[in-house]
C-alpha cells in the first residue's frame, strides 16, 4: 500500500506543476487549476504518517521533491529540442510547460517547506493523541500549512508582478478555499487510513507466517 500511496504523492506533484497554469473562478475565488491535485498531496502525506510514520512520510516528501526536480529537467530539455517543421505549436507548448523561473521557485519552495510543517505538526498531535482525533491532527496541520504554503507561493511568484494589495487579495482567497478543500476531504483520509491500516495488518501477518515456515 505504502508504495501505490507513494507514487500516488509523486505523480500528483508532476500533474500539479503542469495544471498549475490555467486560473479558473468560482464565484469571487480565482484558483490554479492545480488546486485540487496540489490539495491532495497533503492527504496522501498525512495518510502515510498516519499509518507509517513521520520517517516514512519525510521520506516521501524528499521523493517528492527529487521527482519534481526530474520532471522539470526532463521538461526543460524536451522544450529546447528542435522543433520538426510539422510541429507548429512551439510556442504554445513552451508556454503552457515552460513556466517561469520566478514561479518555479515558487512552487519548490512552498512545496518544501509546507509539506514538512504539515508533518511536524500531524506528528506532535499525534504523539498526544495517539490514533484518537485524527480529524483534529488533519483539519489543524492543514490550517496551518496551507497557509504558508499560499503565502509563500503567491509572495515569491509574483512579487514584482502584482501590487501588494493584490498579493495579499490572492493569499487569503486561495487560503479560505483550500481551507474548505481540507475540511471536504476529511472523509477520505479516515478511509484512506482504514484500508492502509488493512492492508499492512495482513502483510504483517503474511511476514511472520512466512518467517515461522522458514524457521
């Protein structure tokens, strides 16, 4: 399980940093469209705490990070190679994968430094509560880490782009969205951890069967 939940968390932050481009609005809430792909990552991450532990979910956020770097290498080269005379979307396509530099940083930083307060925080109440109120231990390091990852985010990418006050504008509107995101997908990380759990009892059992056959 721990192996499909951590390609689960690599392959959405690939998809998030290609999504990330488009801006879509809901009522008065204008969002990337990477939102919902980029929310998810905590969950799994919190999933994988939950029934793994905070060694295992740092490990995951290093995998994370190194796979981002891949897929931005990979992509940085596939944008220079020469275009072949049929292919007319050069431009395009630079624009919708290339990014920029400025928004890179962005999202690297704020990945780094969100994803690993998110643990630390999980982990401390978790240490307090044991399995008990995970919905508390979910919905409080969210609370937080959402909010500096957003903060972050918008304040490197567009820093010298927008006006402060639009900065500050955007930080608080994706801030209550994501926010409502997280409270939506409580829900799904009970039942995350319901079948991780499941599934690493019946390996364990599986393990000592075996060890006890080999003795």
């Amino acid at each position: 399980m721990l192996f499909y939940l951590t390609a689960l968390f690599s392959g959405l932050l690939v998809l998030s940093n290609i999504l990330g481009i488009k801006i879509f609005m809901i009522g008065s809430f204008m969002l990337p469209a990477a939102v919902l792909v980029y929310m998810l990552t905590f969950l799994v991450t919190d999933v994988i705490g939950e029934v793994y532990g905070k060694k295992t979910a740092k490990q995951t956020i290093r995998a994370g990070f190194i796979t981002q770097i891949i897929a931005l290498i990979f992509i940085y080269l596939a944008i220079e190679l020469p275009p072949a005379p049929a292919f007319g979307m050069q431009n395009e396509y630079e624009m919708i994968l290339g990014g920029s530099f400025q928004l890179i940083a962005a999202s690297l930083i704020s990945y780094v430094v969100s994803q690993n307060i998110d643990v630390h925080i999980f982990h401390r109440l978790k240490e307090r509560h044991g399995r008990e109120k995970l919905w508390l231990r979910n919905n409080a390091s969210a609370a937080v880490t959402q909010f500096v990852d957003t903060a972050l985010f918008i304040t490197i990418g567009f820093w010298g782009i927008m006006p402060f006050e639009v900065l500050i504008s955007m930080i608080f509107m994706q801030y209550i969205a994501k926010f409502i995101i997280v409270l939506l997908d409580t829900p799904i990380v009970y039942v995350l951890v319901y079948f991780a759990r499941k599934y690493q009892m019946k390996s364990d059992r599986s393990n000592s069967q075996n060890l006890a056959f080999d003795n």
